[in-house]
C-alpha cells in the first residue's frame, strides 16, 4: 500500500512529471487575480498540494473550501500548514452528485488527476461552471489517454476502462473510470459552456522510468502524446 506524501516532500519532488504539472497550474495561475473577497474550491484536495500552491501565492484570499470524497485524507500537520497561510477548510461531498455550493460564490475551481475518476464528466463540469462567478476561472488536470504507454497497451491489447491503478492510504482504490484526449476535453467544456480555452501539454517521455524529452511540448507528436493535459477556462 502507497502513502500519501507530506505537503513539502511532495512540493521539493524533482522528479519530471510533478514539476511539469505545478509549472503548468502555476503557469496558468499568472493570469489570474485573486482578492480578499475572492473563494477559492479545491475539488478532490488529496494530499493538499495544490491548496499549498494558491494559499503560497494568494494570502488575502477570503477562504479556500477543500473538497473531496472521503474523510478529510490531508495528513493533520499538513492542515496545520495549510491554516497556517490561510482561511482553510475541508468539506466532505458526495461523489456524482450536485455540489453542495450555490450558484455564481466561487471565483476559481480547480482540480488535478480527479475527473478521469468520475461516472459523471459532464455533469461534474456543468455542476463547476454552476458555482463559478461569471469571469470566474476553472483549471483542471488529467492524464492523456494518447500518452505513449497506454499505445503500448494498445498495441498489445490491454489498453481497457475502467482500470485500478492502485491503492492509497485514506483514498482507498484508484480507478480511471476513462480517460481523454484534448480535443473531447475541449469539446466538453465548450459544451458546457466554458469559453476562453487554454489547453498546456505536460510532459513528454517516458512516466515511470522518469525520462524526460520536453516537460510542456507545445506542437507536434509531444503534443499528441505527452503525459497529461492541464486546461485552463472561463465561465
């Protein structure tokens, strides 16, 4: 059984496909103005990474809700950091359910490695434009489903969904219910109603053996086959 890692290990990680993704959120983040009015949600927190990263970067925010669908899975010293930069809370929800949010109170929405987990993908975007204000911001993150080892599963037959890619302390099994090209993502959030769409591959090589070729391929094959998609859109 994996454990989650602590907040800082996680952060200080040099490995290629992490730094790749927090290059990407934070990338993204550079465009976005956030106040002391401004509430932030945090769908599927984890281990508090990313909570980490706006409550770094945005001090006078009013508050951060953190969401997800067990018990607050945040190990207890992290949330003493977390509070510690902040107005952080934690709220147990429903899986593939209506938030329990009201409509236009949210100015930014984010999650990472979480809708590729979801019956639902529609109406999990639909449920997050809802909340969002207009000019609201949504950044998201999943894994292509184009990469170069699901082609090798392909190839061989053994590329199927959904599929447990393991178990993780307080999480339990984690399944890709699907997965997802760029374009079907692009798709979908236009469907729902989101505009101004900015889409950043991140990372080209090979995942496990932590061979890099580009961390955040714009054009050509590492575009169609980097690892993950970090999307950013506006409602």
């Amino acid at each position: 059984m994996k454990k989650l890692t602590g907040i800082i290990d996680r952060y200080n990680s040099d490995k290629h496909l992490p730094v790749a993704q927090r290059k990407s959120f934070t990338d993204f983040l550079e465009g976005i103005k956030l106040n002391s009015k401004s509430k932030v949600l945090s769908i599927s927190t984890g281990d508090g990474i990313w909570d980490y990263i706006i409550l770094s970067r945005y001090k006078n925010i009013t508050t951060l809700i953190a969401t997800d669908i067990v018990d607050n899975p945040v190990k207890k010293a992290d949330i003493k950091l977390l509070k510690s930069l902040g107005n952080w809370k934690f709220e147990k929800i429903k899986p593939e359910t209506a938030l329990p949010f009201r409509s236009n109170e949210f100015d930014l929405v984010y999650h990472f490695d979480v809708i590729e987990h979801v019956e639902k993908p529609y109406m999990f975007l639909q449920e997050q434009y809802r909340i969002l204000k207009h000019g609201g911001s949504i950044i998201l993150n999943t894994p292509n489903i184009l990469r170069p080892t699901n082609i090798l599963k392909m190839f061989i037959g053994k590329l199927y969904f959904p599929y447990n890619i393991g178990k993780f302390e307080k999480i339990g099994d984690y399944i890709h219910i699907q997965e997802f090209t760029e374009w079907t993502l692009i798709q979908m959030l236009k469907e729902v109603g989101f505009q101004n769409i900015k889409v950043t591959p991140v990372f080209f090589g090979i995942f496990p053996l932590n061979i890099k070729i580009s961390l955040l391929p714009k054009t050509g094959i590492g575009r169609i086959l980097c690892h993950c998609f970090t999307i950013i859109a506006e409602k």
